[in-house]
C-alpha cells in the first residue's frame, strides 16, 4: 500500500501542476483497480481449499498410508453371520440386546465404526447406542450412551470379507442358535462355517477429513503427513500466481483446534496456525487480502468431512458448550488478526445444514460472532454462510444480525442436486443466466448485507463436455457472479480433479478472466502509464 499512496501523491502533484484535476480520480481508481481490495472494488477470490482442513477427495494419497484405511470413523458396515445367514441387528435402532435375525439388512442392521487403533473399534446404532459387552459370556445389547472398554472390539480380517470380532479379553463372540450375540465362543475359530465368522460389509467409507485422517494414522504418524502437507501444498509462489492472475484475495479455511495450536485436543494435530500465519504473510508481499474461514466447527455443523465430523452426525447446534467454544474460536482470529493489514474479514461459519442447524439457533450465534469481531475491528468484515439445503438466503437479510459490513456468502455449485444430473451445457449456462442472475439482483436490490459467491467451481454433471463448453460455463459465471456486491471466491486453488483446480483451470485457459480482473502491470509500467497520461493527453 506504500507505492499506491506515494503514487497517489506524486500524480496529485503532477495533476496540479498541469492543472488536469480530473485525471486524479481516475488515476485513484486505476491504482485501487490493481493493489487490492478497497474503495469500490470487489473480492476477486480464491479458496484455499484442502490445505488447513482436509478434505480427503481433493488430495485422496494423504489417506493412502493408513492401515485398514477402509475402515475409518464414520465407516457404516453390516455383519452376516456365516452359519446362520442372517444379519446382526440393533432392534428399533438401539437401546435394546442385539440379535441375529434379519434376512435383509437395513438401517437396523448397519453400525457406525468409532476407530480406536487399527484393528480396534466401537460400534454405534442409528439411535445412538453403543454396543456394549460387560465380560466373558455376556450378550452382547446396544445401550451404552457412550463407549469405553467395555463398547471396545477387535475385529480380525481374512482377505475375503470375513471377520472375527472379539472383546477386551479376548473372548470371541458368536452367533448363537437361538439368534443372540454372545462372547462365549470356545476357543479361536477358524474361517471355515462356525458360529464365530461373519462376512462383513462395508456400505459407506465416505468421511476422509482431518478427524479420520489423524485418527487413522495416530498421532506421530499423522503429524509427519500433515506436517509434510502443509509446507508443500502451498507456497509464497502460489500467492504470486494468484495476483498475476488477477486475484485480490484468498478464503482460507480452517478447523477451530487452530485456536489451541500448537497442542489441540486429540486426534487433531498442531501446526495450522503457523501455517496461517505464513499465508498472511504471503498474501500481504503481493497485496493479496484474507478471509479467514471458520470452516469446521466443534461437534461438526453438518455432519461432512470438511467440518471434521467423527461420523458423520451433526453435534453443533445441539450443545451450547460446542456453541460457546466456537464463540471462543472466533475471539482468538479475531484478536490476533484484526490489526493485520491483509485481513479483510471473518466467516462465522461453513456451510451450517439446513435440516439439522435451526435458524434461530444460528442467528443468535452469528449475532454473538458479529459482536465478538466488533470488539476487536470496527472494520472488518464479517460474513455469514447461508445454510445449505433447503433456506432461502433471505431468511439471514431478515435477521437484524449487523449493522455494518456484513456479508452473506452463498454457495453456487450446479452439482449435489438431482436438479442437475440431466442438465445440458446449455441447460446449466442458461440456469446461470435465468436463475442465479436473477436471484443476485433481487438480493443486491434488497435492502441488506453485501452479497458473495464465496463458493463456485468450473464443474458441472455434464459428461461430454468439451472445453469451448466449459470455456463458456465458466464465462458464464464470471458475467454472473461479478455483480455480486461483494464479490467471488473459486473453489478451490489446487485441486487432484483438474476441473476444480484454479491453477489448472487458468494455465489451460478453461476460465479465461477478463482484462478488468487482471493484474498483471507491473507498478514500474503503472507509473509510466500515468506520466504519459499527464504529460501527452
């Protein structure tokens, strides 16, 4: 910002002596236009993405090293007892001993794993329930609230599907005649037809986030992988690429054990607050703004890996401890960030779910968060995620959450909905005329927050589309998303699937940025520009 103000005052000067007043506005916008985000410009944004929180199908080979890597917390299995062909099942869901009964598995019959070492687990029900066995003999039932020893197994494995599953002392448990479960097995069973094999299977292993991957590993492990990942996912020479490009800031998203950097609660690994730190160093070498995203909340705000959840549940909105801790994580970015120059603002919250974060609830948080970064920044933005499902963006306009620089970040992706599975490329670029166009002039038409697409990709469900296709979705959703009134922010930098990587998506010219979003002049050429704009008009 030094050579913007010294620029500024030299062509104030200059405009003076050759009596062209006018010419100062001009030069002012012109010098905005290119250092950064001020004044009248808008957020040309970047995410960055699967960095500080892990997100597994960005860059799936950080999982490849872990041992039973298919069965991480949050995987959902079934067990089929081998002599009685029958599935294991928790009755009504849970709360009840389990049986040995069902022909056919459903939700009953399918059990949530809480990994405790590689070959060690916990089995949760749909309602909640652990199973729970007290010793040797015992039936095994699925009402513990919470697990222990006593809800701990150890699952043995053959290279075809089958287990063994035995508790703390080694006993194995078996499939009894009359359809219970028992820890009364005699002896070690074999793989053949006996009471005490079951063919497991695995019907979701799709939670691959920080929890699962640190979890996965164990501690030491973990911290060698996260440690190698983030000194080499992104570097100061992204930044620079980011502003020859154009881009004016980045939307970093991290997980809230940053606040309890460097030693957070287990599983979570230390190291994400140095790592931000060295972003805002980068971003401010190439004028290059910041919005900190709190993008994974304690107990998880929708159950999805990006928000760190255990298993795929949703425990935020329903413990006002987990509330209160977030309150105290926003508190921590905001005193230590507030004062630095390529802060630009603070998300409350990603994503929070519509079917399971009531509105009311997240109103009184993104209340208290707005107050929280008041106390610290008069200026800052502050900026609410709309839930995402089924919420009307306006509900958040309504709310009477801020007075003064607050933002609502929308989420534009033509994807995740059964809407855009037979969608055209001319069908989806024509949703982005008719359907996102007129919903950002209604809501920058109404009397209320900023608006920001601070989620949007290059991606669509279209199998067969070429790249002068892609070429014009993108096109599309630059015009579109540019009249946001607070800007855009793609998702995301760096991406394995090369249709959401913006680095790819650029160097290959699928996502072609217009002259008024580029940057590349340098200060050197701005100067002259400006001398012989003054001395030759």
């Amino acid at each position: 910002m030094g050579i913007c103000i010294f620029t500024l005052l030299l062509a104030n000067l200059l405009c003076r002596i050759f009596r062209r007043p006018k010419l100062l506005k001009k030069v002012y916008l012109l010098i905005l236009q290119v250092e950064g985000v001020h004044g009248d410009s808008k957020v040309r944004g970047v995410n960055l993405g699967g960095w500080l929180v892990i997100e597994g199908w960005i860059k799936p080979s950080l999982f490849d090293g872990i041992p039973n890597g298919d069965m991480l917390d949050g995987t959902r299995v079934q067990f089929k007892s081998e002599t009685l062909q029958k599935y294991v099942s928790a009755e009504n869901g849970g709360g009840m001993d389990i049986s040995v009964n069902r022909d056919d598995a459903s939700s009953w019959e399918t059990f949530t794993l809480w990994r405790v070492s590689e070959s060690e687990f916990q089995f949760r029900t749909t309602q909640g329930q652990f199973l729970t066995c007290y010793g040797n003999g015992c039936s095994v039932s699925a009402t513990a609230k919470s697990a222990s020893s006593t809800e701990t197994f150890q699952i043995e494995r053959n290279n075809n599907g089958k287990v063994h599953i035995k508790i703390k002392s080694g006993t194995y448990l078996q499939a009894t005649i009359d359809n219970q479960l028992t820890a009364d097995y005699p002896g070690t069973p074999g793989w053949d037809d006996n009471a005490a094999t079951f063919e497991m299977s695995i019907v979701a292993n799709n939670l691959h986030g920080d929890y699962q991957l640190a979890n996965g590993y164990g501690h030491n492990k973990a911290k060698q992988v996260l440690e190698k990942h983030r000194n080499s996912f992104l570097n100061v020479g992204d930044f620079e690429f980011l502003y020859r490009h154009g881009i004016n800031t980045v939307r970093i998203p991290v997980g809230w054990w940053i606040a309890y950097d460097p030693d957070p609660p287990a599983p979570f690994i230390g190291g994400t607050l140095e790592a931000l730190d060295n972003a805002f160093s980068w971003a401010e070498a190439y004028s290059i703004k910041c919005i900190i995203d709190l993008h994974a909340a304690p107990g998880s705000q929708n159950g999805m890996e990006h928000s760190a959840s255990q298993d795929g549940t949703t425990g935020w909105p329903t413990s006002s401890d987990y509330i209160s801790q977030t309150l105290h994580v926003i508190d921590f970015l905001a005193s230590r960030f507030a004062k630095h120059p390529s802060l630009l603002g603070i998300e409350l919250l990603n994503e929070p779910s519509a079917a399971e974060v009531p509105l009311d609830t997240l109103v009184s948080y993104y209340k208290q968060g707005y107050e929280v970064v008041r106390k610290y920044s008069p200026s800052a933005y502050v900026i609410i995620c709309q839930r995402i499902g089924n919420a009307d963006p306006l509900e958040l306009y309504q709310a009477g959450i801020g007075s003064h620089n607050l933002v609502v970040d929308l989420h534009y992706y033509n994807l995740f909905d059964t809407f855009f599975v037979n969608l055209s490329a001319i069908d989806n670029i024509q949703f982005i005329y008719k359907s996102r166009e007129a919903q950002l002039q209604a809501l920058n038409g109404a009397n209320g927050p900023l608006i920001f697409i601070g989620e949007w990709v290059n991606e669509w469900n279209v199998t067969s589309g070429s790249e002068s296709d892609y070429q014009e979705f993108g096109r599309a959703q630059l015009e579109v998303y540019n009249a946001a009134s607070f800007g855009w922010a793609y998702w995301t930098l760096k991406n394995d699937r090369k249709h959401w990587d913006f680095e790819w998506n650029i160097r290959n010219s699928y996502l072609q940025l217009s002259n008024s979003e580029r940057q590349d002049i340098s200060n050197s050429l701005l100067w002259l520009l400006l001398a012989c704009q003054i001395l030759f008009p």
